[in-house]
C-alpha cells in the first residue's frame, strides 16, 4: 500500500455525500486530542506501536487491527514509537451513503450502531488480507473515472461493510484485543450518557463516587487523556449535533442537551466546531437536502 501515502491533514470533515479515504505514513506523531465525527470511521493499522483510546478504553493495537468508530464516540490514537513509522488507512462514511447501501434486511451500519458493537475487530490472517485488500482497492478507485466508476467504490464499499458485519459474530473465536479500563471510569461515563440531557457537576459526581473532586478530576484524566469537564461538554455538543440533525429547533437543543442556557450553549458550540449551531445546521442539514435534489 505504498502507492498514494500522505502525511495527516488536521481536517476532521467530510468534503464529500458518500465517501473518504486516506492512505497516512507519519513519523514523529504522537497523538492528536480526543475528538468525533458527524460520520462512520474505519481505520486499518498498518505499521505502527499505537495504542487507540475510544470513550476512555485503550486498546493496544497490532497491525491488521480494524478500528471501528461512530459519530457519538469521542477518540485519539497516541503513538508510543515516535521513530518508528506510523502508517495506517483511514475510510470515512457519511452515514446517508451507508444508508444508501443498506436495504430493509440489512443495515450494513450494524456493525457501527449495534449496542454490543465491538471498536476493534483483529481478524485471522485471511480475513486481515480481505481487509487490505478492500481498501487498498477503494484507494485504487480515488481517481478512476473509466467504465464503472459510479459503481465499483460502491461495490467495494458494501463488500468491505458486509465482512465487518460478519466479522462481529465472530468476535469469539478471535485473538483477544488488550484493553487497559477502569470500572471508574466507566461507570462516570455511563452515568454522563445517559443523564445528558441534565446539568451535570462534577461535585455531585465526586459524591456519587465517593471520591474528593481532586481524585476523580485526575483519575478521569490519567485515563481519558482529557478533563472531565471537557468530555462533559464534548459529549453534550455531540448531543447537541444529533439532535440538529433530526431537525429539532435549535431554540430547543440547548435544553434536551443539557446546557444551563443558550448562550452558555451557543459559546461552547462556536468553541469546539469554529461555527454557530445555525450554521452547522446550514452546512450539514441543508447541504444534504441539496445534494439529494441534484
């Protein structure tokens, strides 16, 4: 997969209605800080000494791993080796086109929506080379524009979605995925995903924990990699995001999302997307509409 490789670009959008792939090779990367899409993630590991956190676990990774990611999962890779090479593939899906691909006995984005759905997938070695060999196809395909062309990155996207579904009934008879997690930590999480739509404070957590807002300030971040009010927030604007995208009046998403008020609201927004609620709604909700009516 040497063909086409390129550095990481810091864009976490899609330019696109249906598809994105990037084939990355970095030296020297770290981490980048936790973050999330408004679209599905499929990240294949090349090379690399690369652990993945997703929503506070930390997988270790081998080359070959499948990452799997959906647009409510805040995540960041964090690179141990920063002399050894770093390359991975990236595919992003917006879920509309899953959608597209889907028909009423399959939904290909089970294997991202499903509640049991697994993050990483580390498949046996010729369902790893299925894998490399979908997506080193799908990069093929970025520039084609002979015979097919509409149809064949489709093709191999529904393949590429049929096997990882398949992939998640299998998941028991796979090697085992190292996760470094804490009962703490997750049952804060739980806590805040369902209970987004409230106020919530960290003194009051502290206190259903029975932990001092000290311990459970650093404990958050020395297994999370970011503070506790910040995840609070992150997951409230996803909150936010997916209630715009179900065409709620935005007067009205600061209050299921739990924000004191709209301001507060509108501030926290314009801070982590460099955009105002209205014109994300604009951009995502509107350009949609459009991109269906051509």
């Amino acid at each position: 997969m040497k063909a086409g490789r390129q550095r990481f670009q810091t864009r976490q959008h899609m330019m696109t209605s249906d598809y994105e792939i990037y084939h990355y090779f970095d030296r020297g990367m770290a981490s980048i800080s936790l973050h999330h899409h408004d679209f599905y993630e499929i990240y294949l590991l090349l090379d690399g000494d690369v652990s993945y956190q997703i929503e506070g676990r930390n997988y270790e990774l081998k080359p070959g791993d499948v990452i799997l990611i959906n647009s409510r999962e805040l995540h960041q890779a964090m690179v141990r080796d920063l002399s050894h090479p770093y390359e991975r593939v990236v595919l992003w899906l917006n879920r509309s086109f899953i959608a597209e691909l889907s028909t009423e006995q399959t939904d290909l984005a089970t294997c991202f929506e499903a509640p049991a759905h697994k993050n990483v997938i580390r498949a046996d070695v010729e369902r790893q080379q299925i894998f490399r060999g979908l997506m080193n196809r799908i990069l093929e395909l970025k520039d084609y524009t002979g015979f097919g062309a509409d149809i064949y990155p489709r093709a191999h996207v529904t393949e590429l979605l049929l096997y990882l579904n398949e992939e998640m009934t299998l998941t028991g008879e796979r090697p085992r995925v190292e996760v470094r997690k804490s009962r703490l930590i997750d049952g804060i999480i739980e806590y805040i995903a369902n209970h987004l739509e409230e106020e919530i404070k960290i003194d009051d957590l502290a206190e259903m924990f029975f932990l001092s807002k000290f311990h459970l300030c650093r404990e958050f971040k020395n297994q999370t990699g970011t503070t506790l009010h910040r995840y609070i927030v992150q997951k409230k604007l996803i909150q936010a995001k997916e209630l715009i995208l179900d065409h709620l009046p935005i007067t009205e998403v600061y209050q299921q999302s739990g924000f004191g008020d709209y301001s507060n609201f509108f501030r926290a927004f314009r801070n982590e997307y460099n955009m105002t609620p209205k014109q994300y709604y604009e951009r995502v909700v509107k350009g949609e509409a459009e991109s269906a009516d051509v």
